[in-house]
C-alpha cells in the first residue's frame, strides 16, 4: 500500500506493507518536487503525473518493492466539511426504529449534501434525533415518530477529485481511496483518549493550512485556508527583494519566532541571486511572527465557527513541514492558549526519524489509512473498479463501517 501526499511544496510516496507479526511497516519514502499542483488544484497534468512517478519511484527504490495500490489525499479550497441534517417520518403514533429507516435517514442526508458538482469524501455520522430528542447515539430499536440524523460530510468538487484521480491513474497506480489529508493525518496521530476529550489538530504546510476538531470520539469540525509557510518565505523574499528559492533557504536555515529567536541578534550574510544579503535576525524574525500572527487570526476566524472550538480545550497537535519553524509550537500554544501535545507516530514500524517527522506524516498516515481500511469488509468499491465512477457505493461501503 502506497500513500501519495500531494502538497503544493512537496510530493512524498511512503510504501507500507504489513509484517509477518501483524505490523505496519513503513519500507520506503519518495520525495519529489510538487510541480502540476497550485494549493491543491492540477495546474498541469504531465507536471503532475512526473511528480508523481519520480516520488513513488524513489520510495519503490528505497523499498525495493513495486507499488500498486495508492490512498492519495485531497486538500484546497474545494475541500469543505458541512453539518447536514436528513428526517424520515415513522408513524403518528410512533414504531419502533428500524436499520432500514436509518439508512432512509442517511440518503436523504447525503442527497443534500451531494450536488452535481459536489463528490463525496467522508462523512461521520454525529447524532440521531428521535422525535424531539436530541443526542442519541444509537437510534435502533427504539420508538418514536420522526427520525433525525446528524451527518457531517466532507466533500469537494467533483472536477477537483477527477484530476488528481486522473494523475494518480496516468502514473500508473491503481487508485484506492481519496482522503482529505488532516483526516488521514489525525486518524494516525490521535489517540482514542485524544479523540473522545476534545483535541484540535492543525497541518500547516506550504500552501494550506487544515483545522480538524475531534471530540467524543469522532470528528467534528473540517475546514482549510489556503495559508501557510510559502506565505512567510514571500514575505522574506519580498523584503529582502530576492527570489523565493532563496529566501526559502535563509528562513530554513535562520529564521524563528521563538522568544529567543526575537530577541537575540545575530548578523548573517548570505550570498544569493547574484549579491550579498545581510540578514538581520532581530528584523526577519519579527517580520515572519508578524506575518505568523496574521495567518493565525484567518484561522482564528474559521475555528470560531465550530461550537467545538473553545480555548478550554484540554489539547492541540500541530504537523505539518512549517511546525518545523523555530518557536511554532509556543506561538501557537500563547495564541490560542490551548496545550501543545507533542505527536510521534506510533505503532509503526519505521526509521524513528520518519515517524515524527511532520514532512513525512501525511504520506505515512495515508499509507496506514489504506491498509487499516482493506482490513474491513463491506469496502467493495476499492479493487478492480473505477474510483470516479463509484461515489454513491463509496458513500454507502463508508456508512456500512458504522451501521
Ligand atoms: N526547517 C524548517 N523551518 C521552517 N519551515 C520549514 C522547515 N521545513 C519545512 N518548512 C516549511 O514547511 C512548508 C512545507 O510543509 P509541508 O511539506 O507540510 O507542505 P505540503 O504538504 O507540501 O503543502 P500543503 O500541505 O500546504 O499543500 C514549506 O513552506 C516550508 O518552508
Ligand atoms: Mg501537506
């Protein structure tokens, strides 16, 4: 099983197999260049199908394996997480609760939340309201006269899902399953304990940052910004007026927002584009809090949207490559002023350095989520039968992991 994180500042292939006492091993990792790829939308199909090849077939080296089967990701602005409701009407007088009249609860749901242009992703059932009861969590068997569910759906466009379907497929892989990233992410880095206390797990990347809220046990509340650490190397490069490349390299190399980091000077030259650049740290560091600062009210905003979202949450995660940033840990950690709880992959078998690395966390997660996923029956739609074609046996194969 591959898992391929498509990101918009990296491409990494991870090649898992299971070992013969039963544990996921990870075999290999690719890294290849994102090219094709803008905050998550195919900008050109042979860029991307290249990327592609040349990170899988770095991980097939490392791996000394072929791939075949892929679990990719979906991440941008097409990618959204909504509450929807779905009633069935049972009897005047009431009747017992039927599987039947569940599933009823789940299509009318899901037909509101699947437009023409909308696929399905993931969805998490939340609740069932039965008649004016509010909070139940298993609804059959019971008796009442109306039946509610709450479904909290994923979706994106469904153009968007086809292209990268389409690249994964021309690169030759037989694609699997498409997740959205923090989804495949969260459900390798949470614990069972994380999930049920209430937990916020945040990816910041190159290009998009992801915000996932778990509580009780199940996901309940999706959303990204198309933000994230190429915003802070721009706003290097444009002070400094050098070109991205290099101002991705002084920031790699000396930048942070940590207290000492902005408060300790130090004076480097750097030799790029042709001239020398005196960095002042004192000055670039505060340049790139500044700019942190703004990211993190947009995402403020949007985590202000969840009923979920309060600051006397007991925990939050962060992964993603720009959490490698000097001080991004506590600067999330005074701003929302939640705990950090540090993540490590676990119960992996993996080079230690893979598994908390936050580069590498995606393409291992989705790995995983492939090969937990081909353990459970009732997921017919993923060998041998096209991907795009199947988004309603993809709905319904997912909703019979819960029912
Ligand atoms: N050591 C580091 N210090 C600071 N920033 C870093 C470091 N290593 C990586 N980054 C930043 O991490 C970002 C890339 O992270 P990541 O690999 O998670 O993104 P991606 O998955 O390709 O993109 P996205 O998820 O946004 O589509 C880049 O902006 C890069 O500058
Ligand atoms: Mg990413």
């Amino acid at each position: 099983m591959t898992g391929l994180d498509i990101g918009t500042s990296k491409i990494c292939a991870a090649i898992a197999g299971v070992s013969p006492d039963g544990k996921i091993e990870i075999r290999g990792i690719g890294l290849a260049e994102a090219k094709g790829i803008n905050k998550g939308f195919v900008s050109s199909l042979d860029k991307l199908i290249d990327s592609v090849s040349t990170a899988v077939k770095a991980a097939e080296d490392e791996a000394g394996v072929k791939a075949h089967n892929v679990v990719t990701n979906i991440s941008g602005s097409s990618v959204a997480g909504k509450l929807n409701e779905g009633l069935v009407h049972l009897s005047r007088r009431g009747r017992e609760i039927t599987r039947r009249d569940i599933n009823g609860a789940i299509e009318t749901t899901k037909n509101i939340s699947l437009t023409l242009e909308r696929d399905f992703l993931y969805c998490v059932p939340q609740e069932f309201v039965v008649d004016d009861n509010a909070g139940v969590e298993d609804a059959l068997g019971l008796f009442g006269t109306k039946l509610k569910v709450r479904l909290y759906v994923i979706t994106a466009l469904a153009t968007h899902i086809q292209n990268i379907s389409k690249a994964v497929s021309y690169a030759g892989y037989e694609l699997t399953d498409i997740v959205p990233t923090l989804v495949a992410s969260a459900s390798c880095i949470l614990r069972d304990e994380h999930k049920e206390n209430g937990t916020l797990v945040i990816d910041m990347g190159g290009g998009i940052t992801e915000l996932a809220i778990y509580k009780n046990g199940m996901l309940r509340f999706f959303d990204s910004v198309n933000v994230g650490g190429m915003d802070l190397t721009a706003s290097l490069s444009a002070h400094f007026k050098i070109s991205f490349e290099s101002a991705e390299m002084i920031k790699r190399k000396c930048a942070g927002i940590s207290k000492e980091d902005l408060s300790k000077e130090k004076k480097s030259i750097f030799d790029v584009d042709n001239r020398h650049v005196t960095v002042n740290s004192i000055i670039i560091n505060n340049l790139l809090k500044e700019r942190f600062e703004e990211i993190f009210y947009i995402l403020n905003d949007r985590l202000k949207s969840s009923e979920f979202f309060s600051d006397s949450m007991p925990a939050f995660m962060v992964t993603g490559g720009s959490s490698l940033l000097s001080g991004a840990h506590e600067s999330f950690e005074d701003l929302l002023n939640i705990p950090i709880k540090r993540w490590r992959i676990e119960e992996i078998d993996a080079d230690p350095s893979y598994l908390s690395n936050p580069v590498y966390s995606a393409a291992i997660s989705l790995a995983k989520y492939g090969l937990d996923k081909e353990k459970k029956p009732g997921r017919t739609y993923s060998r041998g039968k096209s991907f795009l074609l199947d988004s309603v046996s993809r709905m319904r194969a997912f909703l019979d992991d819960y029912f």
